[in-house]
C-alpha cells in the first residue's frame, strides 16, 4: 500500500514510517497540513495516518478538506495531545479510525491491515 503520513514532528512520523514500510508499505511524509494535502493530491496514496494537533492547519481541518475531494480515502487519526473535542470531531468527520499516542507499533499495523479489508 501507498501511505501518507502528515505529521508536524519527523521523530515520531519517522518511526511509524519505519514500522509501516517494514510491513512492505510504500510510505511518504508530509511535516505539516498544506503538505499533506498537496500529497494527498499529487500522490494519490491508500491511506493516510494523521496527526491531530499540528500548528497553523490542525488535523481536523486536514480531514474536513480530504473529505470534500476524497470522501472513501482511509484516514486514521493519531493524538497524542487532542482534545476530546478534535477527537469527536474528527470521528464525525469519518476518521476511519482514531488511535491515541504513544501507541504501540503493532497497534498501527492492525490499524493498516482493518483498512486493507475495507
């Protein structure tokens, strides 16, 4: 599969890349929200992992835009400072799935393979 992950600190989006190619992904990185959706447009991938707290565009608002143009695109959305609010709002929103930091790896990889199903 082809991944995007659009997450604002390289450390933690790194590591999930790492995990998720090893699982034989394709994997991308986009550092912030106007990246992650450019990506999403130019790269057409099969699932995205989203960090809901970011600075200047929010998850949330990444999500809303995703889903105006690609309203099936798995997005699993990963916190680890969101408000129950963000939360909520991105479960309206159609998160596919909503997974709270630091999450263990394998966590992600089962997140990948319940969307692989969809």
């Amino acid at each position: 599969m082809r991944i995007l992950i659009i997450d604002d600190e390289p450390a933690v989006a790194g590591v999930i890349a790492e995990a998720l190619q090893n699982e034989g992904n394709q994997v991308l990185i986009a550092g912030n929200g106007e990246e992650g959706l450019l990506a999403v447009e130019r790269n057409r991938p099969d699932a995205v992992f989203l960090d809901i707290v970011m600075p200047d565009m929010d998850g949330t608002e990444v999500l809303r835009r995703i889903r105006e143009t690609h309203p099936h695109l798995p997005v699993i959305v990963l916190s680890g400072w969101g408000t129950g609010r963000q939360l909520a709002e991105a479960k309206r929103l159609g998160a596919t799935e909503v997974i709270v930091k630091p999450v263990a790896l394998k966590h992600l990889t089962q997140a990948l393979a319940r969307v692989r199903k969809l």
